[in-house]
C-alpha cells in the first residue's frame, strides 16, 4: 500500500507533527494504522511511537519517551534506506540523537524534533523541514 504524505490522515497527522502537535499527529495516523497490514503496519506503527514519545516528554515523562524511542528504532531500522515515502536514514538518526540525549539526563536537547520527510524533501534544511 503507497502511503500518501500529501492529503488525508498521514498528511494531517505530519502537519500535526510538524506543529508539535504529537498527541493529534498520533490520532491521525493510528486511523489509519487500524487498516494496515504487516509490514506497512509495523512502520507506521514506529512513527506513532515517535509522535508518542514527544508527547511524553512534554508531559515530563523522560523515561516513557526514551523507551517508546528505542522501540521505535527497533522498528525502522528493519527497513530500507526509504520505507513508505519516508526518508529513514536521516529520521533514525535524529531519533538516535534524542534517545542518547535523554538517557544521558541531558537538559539540551537536540534543536529540533527528528522531521519525518517525503523521500522527495530528504535534502530539505531544518527552517524547511
């Protein structure tokens, strides 16, 4: 199943997503998570553990963020270079940079959420992204 990043619930959910905005982003994409099988279901599933994750840390649950994190990379990182539209190399990266700043009790954060970029926006500059 192609995943369209540009209308309907994904493209809402990474608007949402893009706007910190984790919790919606979460709700846009677990609709259409219900429908999906593997392994389509798997990788979407580890973008909603990522918008998850975010959101918990802004609750001020560091732990519950880290842990959702680490299940999230597990999750990708089964996948190709690009997976569903989604440029995942760069995406696991930063991710990676998040998880190692919170379990190092880190107060500076990386400067920006990891962005979740169409394979098409991979080379998109962080103001773009």
């Amino acid at each position: 199943m192609p995943f369209d990043w540009e209308s309907g619930a994904l493209a809402e959910g990474l608007h949402c997503y893009r706007n910190s905005e984790f919790f919606l982003a979460h709700e846009h994409w677990e609709s259409v998570w219900l429908g999906l099988e593997e392994p389509e279901k798997s990788f979407l599933q580890a973008l909603i553990q990522t918008t998850a994750a975010f959101h918990h840390l802004k609750t001020g649950n560091p732990t519950g963020a880290a842990s959702l994190l680490r299940r999230a990379l597990r999750r990708f990182e089964v996948c190709d270079t690009s997976y569903g539209g989604i440029a995942v190399v760069p995406l696991c990266e930063e991710v990676g940079a998040w998880v190692k700043a919170i379990e190092d009790g880190s107060r500076a954060f990386p400067g920006n959420f990891p962005r979740i970029r169409p394979t098409d926006q991979a080379t998109t500059t962080a103001a773009e992204g």
